[in-house]
C-alpha cells in the first residue's frame, strides 16, 4: 500500500501531471499521422522499357505502375500488382 491507503494508487498530483503528458504526446502523434497521410507517397521515374512510366509503393510487397498522359488528362496504370512477377 502507498500513502493513498490503497495499491496502484499514485500520489495526490501525479496522475494529473501523467494524464497531461500522455495527452499531450497523444496530440503530437495525431499531427504526425495527419501528415503523413497529406503527403503522397515517394515515386521513382522508371527507365528502359518503361521509360515515361513512374512506380509508387502500394505497401511492402506491392507497387503501382503508372503512367500520365498530361494532354488526355488520364492516368493509365501498366501494373498493379507486385513488380517483381
């Protein structure tokens, strides 16, 4: 037992300074997130047989191929599975 009289019980004013913290650490994460998902995805601008196409990283195992036609206005995706197939 602490001086509260009971167990797990933290002293008078540190719960208070802890919730604060862990809330303001929790506020910071979300802004994090919140940019994280503004920004897109890095792209790499493709060479050889797929000159003028870019590939952009879907998650770890998968990739998007695509390429933009400026005068069209279309994006035409060449792949949209795993590149390495």
């Amino acid at each position: 037992m602490n001086k509260a009289g009971s167990r797990g019980a933290s002293p008078v004013g540190r719960g208070d300074t802890t919730r604060r913290a862990d809330e303001s650490e929790l506020t910071a994460h979300r802004a994090r997130l919140e940019a994280i998902e503004q920004r897109p995805p890095p792209f790499e601008k493709l060479i050889g047989d797929l000159a003028g196409a870019y590939s952009r990283r879907i998650n770890i195992q998968h990739r998007i191929v695509y390429q933009v036609m400026g005068q069209e206005q279309v994006v035409k995706f060449l792949r949209l599975w795993t590149h390495c197939e």
